[in-house]
C-alpha cells in the first residue's frame, strides 16, 4: 500500500503541474487577449489560482513521496 501512495504522489505531482499549464494557456491567456471584462478572471486564474493549485497538489505529492501517509507498524 505504501508502494501505490508513493506512485500515486508523483501522479498528484504531474496533474498539479499539467493544471498549472491549463489554468494559463487554456484559460487566463486567452482571457488576457480578450480584454475588457475579462481581465478580472484572467488575473484570478493567474494570481489566485495557480499558485494555489501548484503549492497544494505538489505539497500533497511531496509529502507522499516522503513517506509522511504511510501505515507505521
């Protein structure tokens, strides 16, 4: 069990860094393009979002691959 929460740290690792590159290309970009209205969101996804999402996802990862949520016998 140890084994599959290490793997999967790496998993939670790799889909905070794919989120982080959707919420700025896919998202905030074109959103920046926009203008106008758009701009709020935009700034949210860049400023708010990302960072939060980042720290989080690869914190959890991190911690996984650590060892920190293995059963201690």
């Amino acid at each position: 069990m140890n084994a599959i929460k290490k793997i999967l740290g790496v998993v939670w690792m790799v889909l905070g860094a794919y989120a982080v590159y959707y919420l700025i290309v896919n998202q905030a970009i074109t959103l920046w393009n926009k203008g106008g209205e758009n701009i709020i969101p935009a700034v949210i996804y860049t400023v708010v979002l990302c960072p939060m999402i980042a720290g989080a996802l690869g914190m959890f990862g991190l911690y996984s691959l650590q060892g920190e949520f293995d059963e201690k016998d």
